[in-house]
C-alpha cells in the first residue's frame, strides 16, 4: 500500500482543525491542469506542513482528484477548503499564481484533491517529516508504506489517530486501517456530488445540459431516508429535472428509462417540456459500477414516484 505526503500551509491545517465537524476537506492545488496519478482511492494522505514546521500535522484518506472553477470548488466544500469564505480561498491561490495571471479572471482552474474522514493532531502529536524528505519538494511526495520511513509514519499516524478519533478503531481496539483492516472510505457530500458530475462528464442525463452552473448530483434515495454518499446512488440532474425527482413528479426506472408523472399534467396543467423526454433512455457513465443502482431506482419508482 502507497500514501501520499501533500505539502500544506499551516493556516490552511489550523483552520480546518479549529472546525468540529470535518467529514472531508478538498486539498487543492493552485496547478489544476495537472493529473494526479500518485496513488488511488482509498490510499491514505498525509498533510505535511511546509517550513518552519515540516512535520505531518494530520492526515485521511483519498478519495479523487478533480478540476474544478474555484467558485465550483468552494460551492461544493465550502470552509473543508481549509478557508473562512471564497475572497479569502481565492487571495490564497492568487499567492501561488503569477502577477500576470492574477485577478484578471473570473474563476481559476484548481486541482481539488478530495480526502474523506480527515484528522488533525495536536501540535503535540505532530508526527516527524520523513526523514529522507527531499529539501525541495514543493507539492508531495509518495512513500511505500510497508517499509521505511513510510511504515514509520503510518504506524505513528495511526496510533495517534486511535486516541483523538474513535472512527479509525475497531471494536477490538485495533487500527480500522492497515494491513488486513483496510477498508472503503464513504464519500463526503462535496467529494459524492463532484464525483457524480464527473462520471456523467458534466452533462444532466436527461436533458444532456452542460451548464455547470444548473447541474446538481441527485441522489435516488435521500441521505436522510437511508441513503449513502456514493456514485451510483446519484444521477447528474439539471435543477429543474432534480427537484421534479425529489417530490416524485419524474423517475428513472431499473431499466434506466426516464418517465413522467401524469399528474403533472393532470394536476398542474403543465409539464409539456418534460413529456417530450417521457420513455427515453437516460445518459450513463461510462463504468457500470457508478450506473444508477438499480434497486435504488426500483425503490424510487415505488416509494416516491406518483403516476
């Protein structure tokens, strides 16, 4: 097993640890063209502070790597940003860019790095850089975490990590993560509707409509009834179309077909740019395991839709 060491600011951990109730944080780098490849979901990741500290001040586990416009990114996360609103968020990119390139747009392209049940430690807990760091390294680096200097600061990560969050430890008391322990993370809210935009390539998969600022991740069955922060729990949906599936006025079917309620017309005496959509097969994802479960919409089709 791989983690990452992602180099950070301390303003950036201390205001994400002064928070209480962080499910994830987006950890995004001002370069968001670039593709990050160096480890993959659910790999750990570790926040190392840059100088004077550098010391590993926390860490969590990855979940994806997106690009996202800052507004998108800020909308999506908000303060797991690691920033108090969006002026401060964009200021703290702006550090990073080139005069020329500052402040003559709108949004800047960010790479948002999503890591789920994120920790922070004292600064007492504070674990020890890896003692190989090279001096230079800007972004981060990756470690094999079998062995080395790697292994030290998983252990130590760990064991801090059994002591502050009672999520990472079994019932037996052992560590939830590591060899023979190692299990899927949940998504937060933020990761599963970036993550739900992206596997329907940022189109509504009834309309087609590309507008990022009008798409909205569905979820078939709500969080609160039940439901979970997954992919294929959620459908890309314009904010039309989601609000006419929440109140079950429209429904996908287990054969991903989308279908439209009869009451809409009856009962509101409208709904005649929604009928032409009637019976139409909806847009998928590319991979089958983020399609639509289909138990989930047989459920919606029974529980929530009203013909």
């Amino acid at each position: 097993m791989r983690g990452y060491v992602g180099v950070t600011d301390y303003d950036w951990y201390r205001f994400l640890r002064a928070q209480s109730d962080v499910r994830e944080v987006n950890f995004w780098q001002p370069s968001g063209g670039r593709t990050f490849r160096a480890i993959t979901p659910p790999e750990p990741f570790f926040f190392k502070l840059k100088a004077p500290y550098n010391a590993i001040a926390g860490f969590g586990l990855f979940v994806g790597h997106h690009v996202l416009p800052d507004w998108k990114a800020w909308e999506e996360f908000g303060v797991a940003n690691g920033a108090p609103d969006h002026a401060t968020m964009r200021r703290r990119i702006e550090q990073y860019l080139p005069a020329a390139r500052r402040g003559h747009k709108s949004s800047y392209p960010i790479g948002c790095l999503m890591v789920t049940e994120p920790v922070f430690f004292a600064r007492d807990d504070w674990v020890p850089q890896p003692r190989d760091w090279p001096p230079h390294t800007v972004q981060g680096k990756t470690y094999d975490l079998s062995a080395g200097e790697g292994a030290r600061i998983w252990r130590e990560c760990l064991d801090r990590a059994a002591v502050t969050s009672p999520e990472f430890v079994s019932e037996g008391g052992a560590p939830r993560f590591g060899p023979g322990r190692f299990v899927q993370p949940r998504l937060g809210q933020g990761s599963f509707r970036v993550s739900v935009a992206h596997a329907y390539a940022h189109a509504c998969a009834v309309t087609t409509e590309h507008s990022m600022p009008v798409l909205e991740a569905a979820h078939i069955k709500r969080y609160a009834d039940g439901g979970a922060h997954a992919v294929s729990y959620g459908i890309l949906l314009r904010s039309d179309v989601h609000r006419l599936f929440d109140s079950g006025s429209v429904t996908v079917t287990p054969d991903y077909r989308f279908e439209v309620s009869r009451r809409l017309r009856d009962e509101w005496n409208n709904g005649h740019s929604y009928y032409g959509w009637h019976g139409r097969a909806i847009l998928l994802p590319r991979s089958e395991a983020e399609c639509p479960d289909r138990s989930l919409l047989a459920w919606h089709n029974e529980h929530k839709f009203r013909d």
